[in-house]
C-alpha cells in the first residue's frame, strides 16, 4: 500500500507539473524570425511562420489559414520597418489582440532614397549584430507571456545570442581580410544594406529594397556603366527572387556568377540556409570565397 500510494504521488506530481507547463502558440511572419523563435523558445513554443522557406516577404498574400493562425496566437512576432505591408490586413481580419512582438526594435535603422523618397530599409537582420538585437526582443517577449519557464527560456536564449555574437565577429574578420577594392558584388535586390555597412562589403541592385519595385531602362543602363567602370566582377541569385534581370545586367558587364544567396527567406528544411546562423554563414563565406 505504502509503494502504491508513493508510485500514486509521483504520477500525480508529474501530471501537475506537465498542465502546469506552458506551450505557447507564436505566429512568426517570415521564416527568419520563425526560425529564431524556435531557437530560442525550443520545446516551450509552438511556431507557426506565415511566409515559409523561399518565400518572398514583400509579395506575400495572407489567407484565411493565415487569419486562424493569429486568431489562436499567444504572441505574434514581426520584423516591422515596413516590411510586412499586409500585416495590418490580416491582424484586423484575425481579431487578434495579443501581444505584437516587433523583433527590430532598438536597431539603428538606415534610411534610403529610392525614386526620390526616403524609405526605411527594412532588412536589419541581415547584419548578425542586429541579429542579437532580434534575439534579444523575442527572448523578452516570450519570457513575459511564459513567465513560469523563465529560467529555460533565458538558458536557450542566451546560448543563442552568444552564437549570433560569434558570427557577427567571425563575419568582420572574414571580410576585413580582403582588400576593400575585392569588395564589390551585385545582386537582385537591395536586401543587403545593413550586410555591407556592418562588413564593409558595397552591394550594386537594379531593384530597390521591395522586390515589388520595377528597375527603369535609364536605372539599369546607369548600373551597367558603374559595375564597368568599378570592376564588379561577381553577381549572386537570390533564392526567393526572379533572377533574369540580374542575369541580363551580368551579361551586359561581363560578371561572373557566384552563387546563391538568402537574404529573406530560409532554404527548406536540410538546405545549406535553414536555420538564420546557417544561412547568415553561408552568405558571408559564398561572397567572401567569391572575392579572391
């Protein structure tokens, strides 16, 4: 009786301690910040990303599967800096009125001129330093809707930021030890600004910094005369854009491909980029590997 009444406390403890753990439902919007959430909340998140891998976060259209995922959400996580220009739709349409989680606050923003109008540049995450900042915001968040598991959420978070610190001084070095001339690359779009203002790698794009925006002939013939007389010799493809206007512009210079690059969106699963750290190393070293 003594065992049967020890064995009934312990199944009982378990069972109190298991309703006591929390598993939140968190909506990320892109799958960058999906994947950080995951990093950092493990076992005590549900994740659910609205634009999954290869998926372009300026073009995006919600759905109504979308609109039921926030409607069950405990804590929606957003990059903000208008990258997201649906979002607002869908949270009105959801009725969600949870906690809206902007992972960019806190970072210095730059500001650019496209077409006569200065636009914030939303593509912060794509310096690892600002990565940390990231992290930091959604360990906060999801600390505060999860207070119980405090201490596990912390231990996990902070491994995470202190990977993302490694990067952004392994990315510095990497970079740093190639003439600033070697520099020079041209992509898609204008997704890597934060990326070469915290490298010190100069970026050329015939978009702007929505994939949505349309290059004029006048804008392209001007890039094909500046990657001429600067030497670009590289041009990369992005993994969520249409790449035959770069591959014009590359065929007009006399640029050479160099790979493949993720600035917005996340390989699939077992992909060499599916995971922020992953995809954030593979950028640095294809475009470093391409500048010898």
């Amino acid at each position: 009786m003594k065992r049967t009444g020890v064995v009934l406390a312990l199944t009982l403890g378990m069972m109190a301690q298991s309703a006591m753990a929390k598993t939140l439902n968190v909506v990320a919007s892109f799958s960058i910040l999906g994947d950080m959430v995951s990093q950092i909340g493990g076992e005590h998140v549900k994740v659910t990303t609205l634009v999954g891998p290869d998926g372009d976060p300026h073009t995006f259209e919600p759905s109504p599967k979308d609109s039921a995922a926030l409607a069950k959400a405990d804590v929606v996580v957003v990059n903000g800096l208008g990258l997201e220009g649906w979002l607002d739709r869908l949270v009105s349409a959801s009725g969600f009125t949870g906690p809206l989680v902007v992972a960019s606050q806190g970072v210095e923003t730059h500001m650019l001129n496209e077409d006569g109008e200065t636009v914030t540049d939303p593509h912060a995450w794509n310096s690892a330093g600002n990565g940390v900042r990231y992290a930091q915001t959604i360990l906060a968040a999801l600390v505060k809707a999860d207070p119980d598991d405090e201490a596990a959420l912390n231990a996990s978070g902070q491994r995470y930021i202190a990977q993302l610190q490694q990067l952004d001084s392994w990315a510095k070095a990497r970079f740093s030890a190639i003439p600033e001339a070697k520099r020079k690359v041209l992509t898609s779009h204008d997704a890597f600004g934060y990326f070469g203002r915290a490298y010190g790698v100069h970026f050329m794009a015939p978009q702007g910094i929505s994939s949505e925006s349309e290059a004029s002939a006048a804008k392209v013939g001007a890039l094909i005369q500046q990657i001429k007389a600067d030497g670009v010799k590289t041009w990369f493809l992005e993994n969520q854009l249409d790449p035959r206007l770069v591959k014009q512009i590359a065929s007009a210079t006399g640029a050479q491909p160099g790979g493949e690059l993720y600035p917005e969106a996340l390989s699939p699963k077992g992909g060499v980029a599916d995971t922020y750290a992953s995809a954030f190393r593979h950028n640095v070293e294809t475009l470093a590997s391409s500048m010898k």
